[in-house]
C-alpha cells in the first residue's frame, strides 16, 4: 500500500492539487467511414468507467469532436453532473 493512498488503494492526491486522467476512447464499432460509434462491448465499457469513478467528484470531462470520444465520455459526464467539453483535434 502506497503512503497517502486511501482503503481502496488508490494513491491519494496531495490537498488543493489537479488531477488530469486521459483515457482512450472505449471499443468502436467497425462500421464504414471516418468516425464510428462505440460498439455495444464500448459504450458498457463507457457506462462501467462511469460506475467505477462515481465518487471521483469530477469538474470537468474533455473530448475531441470523434463521436466514439464523445460517446465514451458521456456516462461518465452525465454521473458527475458536468457537461462534456469538445476540443477539437486535428488528426495526424
């Protein structure tokens, strides 16, 4: 068990500090064209992050403007009561 971490053993941020987590969009569906939905296995891999950070308190949920971003997003915006922000990125 790491010092500081909490019963659960996650590691537990120092008083007044930011944390970012950047996770990669959940499974797509393999459909044709340039921005596939979530595939049903992705959008209950959305729906269980959102279950599992439930307590998080979350301030704010980013995506880039690809639907499957915005799809994985959504649960976990909607549980912590904020709205999903879209960044748009230009792909490489």
């Amino acid at each position: 068990r790491h010092v500081g971490a909490t019963a659960d053993a996650t590691p537990a941020a120092p008083e007044g500090a930011t944390v970012v987590l950047v996770l990669r969009h959940a499974e797509r569906a393999d459909e044709p064209g340039p921005d596939p939905a979530l595939a049903p296995a992705g959008a209950a891999r959305a729906r269980r992050l959102a279950a599992t950070m439930g307590e998080a308190q979350l301030h704010a949920v980013y995506a880039t403007q690809f639907r499957r971003t915005r799809e994985t997003a959504a649960p976990l915006a909607e549980a912590a009561g904020v709205e999903v922000t879209v960044r748009p990125i230009t792909p490489a």
